[in-house]
C-alpha cells in the first residue's frame, strides 16, 4: 500500500512539474496572436529572478526567437564563455536595460500603422520605454526577428557585430 502510495504522489508530482513548465515557459505560443505572443515574453522573462539568464539556451531562445536571432545570441553566448567576458550584448534585451526593478507594469502592445509585422511594445519598469518588436510568422508560431531601441543600434545589429 505504501509503495502504491509513493508511485501516485511521485506521478501527481510529475504532472504538477509538467503543469507548471507550460505556465511559466510560455505555453503554447504556436497559436498566440502576436500581441499575445509578445505579453507571453514578459510574463516568461523576469531578469530580476537568478533563473533568469537563458540567452545562452538555444531550445529556450528557438521558442521566441528566429533561427537567425537564435543563432546570434548562441555565438554571443559562446563568446562569453571562451572568453569569460562581455562580447556584444551587455544589458538585457527584452528590456533594454541593465537594473531593473522586480515587477513590470503597463504593458501595452500596439501593432505599427503600416508595418504588419511590427509591435510598440510600452513598459514600465525603472521608467516607461517602447521598444519596436519585428515578428515573423513561422509554422512554429510567432518568432521576434529584431528589436529595435529608442536609441542606438537594433538587437539584430548589436549581435551581428564582430566578435571580439
């Protein structure tokens, strides 16, 4: 009976994990409107948690960005680890910041007049910002294929720049 006991809570405590993994991990983004796609990111990325560094996690990033972002933040990562330095990315850049406060607020997102596959993206966290999302429709779903800053060069840019 206990052995029973044991195999059934180890079986509830696999399917909570399993539960709990969808939620957090961003679910089914296959079939998201892209603005829903895009509240996923930011319900998913909280930089301000230990866990939060998965730039370097090709599976992770594939989930939400396009192969060819997804390679650049992988050789980026890389980098880092041979070297043991900053290599083109040196702030977060869902949030295009580097400190952050541990709770965003006023997310709105809001297509471009004109550009069908761009997103003004407006948060508050240590200030209001609105970063430009660039999306592109795979079979896999919504996929970010650049982000482009208020100031300065594009994500795209940042990461295609040589590395050092």
């Amino acid at each position: 009976m206990i052995r029973l006991q044991r195999l059934t809570f180890r079986c509830a405590i696999f399917v909570s994990i399993v539960f709990v993994g969808v939620a957090c991990f961003g679910g089914d983004t296959k079939n998201s409107s892209p603005e829903d796609f895009l509240r996923s990111l930011y319900r998913f990325h909280r930089p301000w948690k230990e866990e939060s560094d998965w730039f370097g996690d090709k599976e992770m990033l594939s989930k939400y960005f396009d192969k060819e972002l997804t390679a650049l933040f992988i050789k980026n990562a890389e980098c880092e680890k041979r070297t043991q330095e900053i290599c083109n990315l040196d702030f977060d850049p869902i949030y295009a910041a580097q400190d952050f406060e541990d709770k965003t607020s006023n997310l709105q997102v809001a297509a471009v007049a004109g550009q069908p596959d761009s997103f003004n993206l407006t948060f508050t966290n240590l200030g209001t910002r609105t970063l430009v999302y660039k999306l592109t429709e795979t079979p896999n779903g919504w996929r970010i294929s650049d982000i482009k800053y208020p100031e300065g060069p594009s994500l795209k840019e940042i990461l295609s720049q040589e590395i050092k």
